[in-house]
C-alpha cells in the first residue's frame, strides 16, 4: 500500500485549538522575553512521585480484584451516599 493518503473529516476544522497548548506557546514567548512566568498550566509534577504512593500503587496492581472492569452501573461503594 504505497503512498497511501489519510483523509481526515471536515469536521475537525471546527475543533478550536487545544487550550493548553495556546498557554504553552504563550509562556513560551513570555520567557523568551525575559519575563518570569509562574505556570499554572496542566498540573504536571515537577518532582518525582513519593515512594509511600508507588508502594500503595504496586500493592494494588497485585490484587487480582483490581484487574475486572465494573459493571455498567459502576461501583455501588463509590457512589454517594
């Protein structure tokens, strides 16, 4: 299949741009101009995740009950009371 081209659909002309994205190239230009920008963007960390939390992460990947999908009304111990 050589030289295959993908049509993507029209409607993907209307999406706006990604907003975080605006941000991104926004801050971008701040600090290219010298200006300190404090990013209150997306939430990534910038510090690597605490030992105690992966340990509890590990611990629960073990547990077979966690490997099932809910059923299509969901977890009745999640919902409020």
């Amino acid at each position: 299949m050589a030289n295959a081209t993908i049509k993507y659909s029209k409607r993907l002309d209307v999406l706006p741009p990604y907003l975080f994205a605006q941000i991104d190239t926004l801050k971008a230009e701040k600090e290219a101009q010298g200006i300190d920008v404090i990013d209150l963007g997306v939430g990534d960390p910038d510090q690597p995740t605490p030992p105690h939390i992966i340990d509890s992460l590990v611990r629960a990947a073990h547990n077979n009950a966690n490997h099932r999908y809910p059923s299509s009304e969901g977890m009745l111990s999640l919902e409020r009371p």
